[in-house]
C-alpha cells in the first residue's frame, strides 16, 4: 500500500499546483495582478515653461467736454411777478374807469414779458462729463506648466512629463505581460 501512496501523493500535490496556477493566472488576468510598484533615481528635471493668459476687465473713463442749455428759472414765478408789476403800473397811468382797464392791461402785459424772460433762461454753457466703458486688458504670464523627468530604472533610462517635480526618487508602476 505505501507502495501506491507515494506516487498518488506526487500526482494530486502536482494536479494541485496546476490548478493553482491555472487559478493564478486567471486572476491576473481580470485583476490586472502583473503589477507592482518599484522605486527609480532620478536623473534630471526640467522645467517646461508656457504663457498664461488671463483677460482681466477693467474700467478705462475720460472726460469730454459738453454743451448744456442753462434751465428756466420757473416761469410760474416771473409770470405772477411780471403780472404784479404791469398791474402797479398800470394801476398808475389810468384814471377812474380806466385805471381798471390800465391795471388789468399791465397786469396782462407784465405776466408776458414775465413769461418770455423764464423762457429765455440763462444760456448756454460747457461743462466736463466723465465717461466709462468696461474694456478687457489680456495678460500674459510665464509659468511653468511641468517637468521633463529623465529616471533610472533596473539599468534603464526614461523620459516623462510629470505635473509636479518628483525629488531625488521616483515612485514607478511596473507592469509585466508576455510579449506575443
């Protein structure tokens, strides 16, 4: 009996390893298991420089001279006073039934004289108005936007661009598969 248990022992420890690795492979396979991490000298790093633009809105204003028609300084008011003064002089030149009549004559004739100097207003002047438009003024900056990074690895040298400056060592992923 020991005689037959020996071989049967090598063959299921062997029938065991190549489900094993049957297994194995399959979950390298799906799981992407040919990977491991590794640790690499750096070699050099340079700087790769670009321009950024940037529009910044600004406001740009200037004065500019005008023209301005002085306003009327209230009609209603040199109306009523223009009308009060052709009334008192009219009151003055007429006698009897007709200082009735010259009063409301002067009164009539005061209130359109009154009238026609509110009109006339005070002229025309020039004056300074500012004005403003909103404008964009573009800005060019020089900065850096990565690294060229030459590195060691087993022997071998690489070339990469990376967003940051690694140091003195590079952190690497290593990825195996057969070459068909």
């Amino acid at each position: 009996m020991t005689k037959w248990l020996f071989p049967a022992l090598a063959l299921s420890l062997m029938a065991t390893g190549v489900f094993a690795q049957d297994a194995r492979y399959q979950q390298y396979q799906n799981d992407d298991n040919n990977t491991h991490y590794g640790w690499a000298d750096v070699l050099r790093v340079d700087p790769v420089y670009g321009v950024a633009r940037t529009e910044v809105p600004r406001q740009e204003c200037y004065d500019q001279q005008v023209v301005r028609q002085a306003p009327s300084q209230g009609s209603t008011a040199s109306t009523i006073l223009g009308a009060v003064v052709g009334g008192v002089l009219g009151s003055t030149v007429g006698k009897g039934d007709g200082r009735t009549a010259a009063t409301v004559a002067g009164a009539v004739a005061g209130g359109a004289v009154g009238n026609s100097v509110s009109r006339s207003g005070g002229g025309e002047y020039e004056s300074t108005e500012t004005h403003c438009r909103q404008v964009s003024a573009v800005s060019e900056q020089r900065r850096i936007m990565g690294y060229d990074v030459e590195y060691r690895y087993r022997g071998e040298v690489y070339v990469s661009r990376l967003n940051y400056d690694p140091g003195e060592r590079l952190r690497v992923r290593v990825s195996v598969s057969p070459a068909d």
